[in-house]
DNA sequence: TCCTTTTGTCACTGTTTGGTGACATCATAT
DNA sequence: ATATGATGTCACCAAACAGTGACAAAAGGA
C-alpha cells in the first residue's frame, strides 16, 4: 500500500458534473430541509464534494440559488402544462379558476416549490429576491399563453382580486403542508382538497360573475 | 482593582421582572430579527441578562415561546377590538368582510404578529404549534363574540371559503412586508392596499351574496 | 446566628457555521 | 520536457450557537 490506489475511489475531475451535483443537491437540501438548514456545509456534504467548489463554481451561495432560479420557470411551467392541453379557456372566469387551480395543484405536488415559496415571505434578502422573480416569471408566461383575447370584466380590479387569489392559494397549500389544516378546515386527504377547490372556484366565479 | 466593585451596577435580583424582561426581549428579537436569529444567546443579550435565566425560568427556548403564546390571543383581541366598537354586523357577508379586513389591518400594524404568522408556515416544528394555536384561537374568540346569530348562506361551503379569505390576507400581508408587491400588485402606500381592501370584500361579497 | 435556597453571572464545553489558504493532481499548451 | 492553469480535497480559522457546571451574593427560615 504504497500509494493507497483505493483510498480515494475517483478525483472525478468532470467540472460540469460536479456543477450538476452541487444545484441537484442544492435543491435537495432545499426540499427536504428548508431554507433553514439551507447553506454551503450541508449542499456539499449531500452533493460529495467540497464545498471550496461552490465558493469556486458559483461564487457563493448566492450563486448555487441563482442556478435553482433559472431552472424554476421552467419547473413551473412544466407544472402547468397539463392545462394547456385542456384548450383554451371559455372565458376569464374559466382563465383565473385554471389558474388558480393549477397552481394550487402544483404546489402540492412541488416540494421544491412550496418550500422557495414560504422561503420568500420570510426573508426579504436579495438572495430570494431572484426566485420571486423567476417564479412570477414562470407564471406571468403561462398566462400570457393561454389567455388569448380574454379579459376581465370592467367593473372589478381583477389585478388586485387575482392577487389575493393567488395569495389564498399559496398561503393555503404551505400552511396545510406544515400543519394538516388551516384555519379550522383540514387539509389531508384528497376530500379536504376538494372543499378548498370548491371554495376557490366558488369565490372566482362569483367575483367574476356579470350581474343583471 | 481587585474586584471590579463598579463593574457591576446592580444585581436587581427581581425574578418577575427578569422573567418578562426575557419574554419582551424574545418578543422585540422575533419580531425585529425574525424567527431566523431567534435563539437563547440573542434574546439574553437582548435582555441584558445571562441565557442560563431562560434555562432556569422558561425550561429553554420552547418555554418562552410558549409565554409569547400565552399573550397572543389577547394581542390580537386588542388589535380587533375597534371593530366591535361598530356594532353588530347586519349580515354574515358583513361578518366576514370585517374579520378579513380586521386581520388585515391587524398584521400590517404588527410586526410580530406578521413574524409568528410566517413562522407558522415555515417551520413545522413543535415550537411553532402553540403559536398557531394561540391566534387561532383569538380569532375564533373574536368571531364567536360577534357572530350573533348571523348563518352563512347554505349553499356555500362557509369554512372552506373563510379559510381561503384568511389565507388570502395573511399571504398577501407578509408577502408585502417582504418585497412591497405582490403577483404584480405593488402594496405600498394605502391607495395600493385600498385596492387590496377592495379585491377583497369583492370577493366575500360575491360569494356570499344570495343569487335570485 | 447559621444554614439553605434563590438569584444572577461567569466560564467553559462541544458543535456548527461561513470562509480561506495550501497543496496534490491532472490536462494542456509551449 | 516543462511551465501553466484547472480541478479537487484537506486543514484550518474566527464566530456563533446551545447547553451546563461552578460560584458569589443576597434573602429568608431555623
């Protein structure tokens, strides 16, 4: 054993994989832990290698979440895609509830993205700030897709209705993964769900509804 | 100098008033710093005593957790009391739009309730749960007082759709504080947040509104 | 008075964190 | 062959963290 040729199994050397590595582990940690476990000893002990390598690679933390960034709108958007393939919607009213339905099923599924999501209501930090914007960028483009000539009627801020939609469905899906219901209404299994479907479609419909 | 006899102004030697010392000084840390650098050694800085107390008194960081619990329900009360000053609401949409817009107005004017708020989605940890427990149950304190004997119209699912009302406010407020917009609605100066206020009793006031 | 308990502080441990310098190794260009 | 840069790992640093044992001083009961 005059060298240890099985002491290390493999320096790689294989840079791009290594990058790879370290954002898959990125959000890995992300996921699993929170963005309070979120730093550069715990993504380089998941991913296997240095963490001089993201101070290297990515300049820092700030770096490794940009990368997750980039890939986020597109997450997003491969979240929302099924609804496209319903064609397009009949009216507005239709458009929101898609919307909003759509997101609400994406966050359940999403890990990933709930967890950046209740990341960025709690922490104003320029680090986040680059999610906020590729998620909204990811939502922002689906719409743009799937609206078509549809708008809102005039005598409601649909802007400002659809963000406390937005805002309800959100909050709804991260506290119910945290604590199982909300505000007195459970959220287990998939019959809660449907009364919190039924609840957003009820209120969209509703505000959106022409009145005689 | 052989023992400092000046360094040391005063050992008060006052337990109660140590004790809500450390409570108020957990409380200003939590809502200044946020739950992030929530921990023994900021709030006894903070309180200007030794973290050994916080052990002694509050049984570690969880007890005085749980002491900042014991007061909340009372806070928020206080913050929703002006609203029973109006009188009785005429019917359960105006119930509601004075809950949500109560709770609204009460997180924007309180950082720590807005702190603990976010709190509750982001950590799923034993701690939190006493948190959430406390203000839901002054909510429901509150409702319980003021209801009256005004029913929710049969045909919607009542505690769903509040659910997703209160989501809605909560999301929207933290998520404010935090970057100053929201899904595109920028909520900075009151005419921003009169919009809010807006979208909002549109919706309730749609959905609970009986159809002909 | 003496003894015990309470109150408050200090000092220390062990762990974890973010961050950096040093070094061996491999690839490549000269 | 030899210099140069890229890649990867290790060892270390200072700071902050949670938690605990020890000790001095005061308070109060015997």
């Amino acid at each position: 054993m005059s060298k240890k040729p099985k002491g290390q199994p493999k320096p790689v050397r294989d840079r791009g994989g290594r990058e790879r590595a370290l954002v898959e582990a990125a959000k890995q940690v992300l996921a699993e832990d929170g963005f309070q476990g979120f730093g550069v000893n715990a993504v380089a002990r998941r991913a296997g290698c240095d963490k001089q390598l993201i101070y290297r690679y990515f300049g820092g933390v700030e770096g490794l979440v940009g990368a997750i960034g980039a890939e986020l709108a597109e997450r997003l958007r491969d979240h929302l895609a099924p609804l496209a393939a319903m064609g397009r919607p009949k009216s507005y009213t239709e458009l929101v509830q898609r919307m909003a339905l759509g997101l609400m099923q994406a966050l359940r599924e999403d890990l990933l993205l709930r967890r950046i999501t209740a990341w960025e209501v709690s922490d104003s930090s320029a680090l986040v700030k680059s999610l906020t914007a590729a998620r909204s960028r990811g939502m922002a483009l689906w719409v743009g897709e799937t609206r078509g000539d549809l708008v809102p009627p005039a005598v409601v801020d649909a802007a400002a209705v659809n963000a406390v939609i937005i805002a309800a469905v959100q909050h709804l899906v991260i506290a119910a993964a945290s604590a199982g219901e909300f505000a007195g209404l459970a959220l287990r299994d998939e019959a809660d769900w449907e009364r919190a479907r039924g609840a957003v479609k009820a209120l969209v419909n509703s505000v959106y509804e022409v009145r005689p």
